[in-house]
C-alpha cells in the first residue's frame, strides 16, 4: 500500500467567542474546572474544531494514522500508525519541517 499521510491543522483563531469556550474558561476563572481539564475540553471544542484547516502534510507510515502527540514547547510531533511505527517529527516552522526519527516499536498489531 502507498504511504498514508500525516495531516497537521492549524487553527484560525478568530470567532472564538462562542458561548461554550466562554463558560469552559468561566469555568477555570471560578476554579471549578481544573487547568487540565480546561485545556482538553478547549482542545476538543466544536468551536476550534471548526476552524481547523491543512497546514502540511507530513509522509512516511505505511499505514493509518491512529495517533498523533505534540510535546510541550510545540516543536516536535510523535505519529503512531497501522504499520506499528512511531515517526518523530521536528517541527520547527512550515519550511523546516522534517522527519527527526522513525523506529519499529515492537508491536505486534496495529497502535
């Protein structure tokens, strides 16, 4: 099969004024909601996920792509896949995008 393509979005941040961000950042304001959990339910929002569009393509699994992680500052982005790959991305800017490692990880079926 042909390699199956890594799709990173990013998100255009205007219109963010819904009334649903409001009360999950309401929320956290009165300490109702944890940081955490105000970051992984504005990470899932319908209202950022609207907006997201194709910055870059990224190839190199040979299979689908279940999982995607990027690392706390942002620059660097794990994939895992079908084909039972992890691909390590450095991701600098648009330009200096690359892949930084890519390594077997033993399973047996896909992650």
């Amino acid at each position: 099969p042909g390699s199956q393509e890594v799709r990173l979005a990013r998100n255009n941040m205007e219109g963010l004024r819904g009334p649903g961000i409001l009360k999950v950042l309401e929320r956290r304001q009165t300490g109702v909601a944890t940081p955490s959990r105000t970051h992984q339910a504005l990470q899932s929002h319908h209202a950022l996920a609207v907006r997201l569009s194709l910055e870059k393509q990224l190839k190199e699994h040979e299979g689908c792509v279940n999982r995607i992680s990027w690392n706390s500052t942002g620059t660097l982005l794990a994939s895992v896949s079908d084909d039972c790959c992890c691909c390590v991305w450095s991701y600098g800017s648009y330009a200096q995008s690359q892949l930084s490692h890519s390594f077997e990880t033993g399973h047996s079926r896909n992650i």
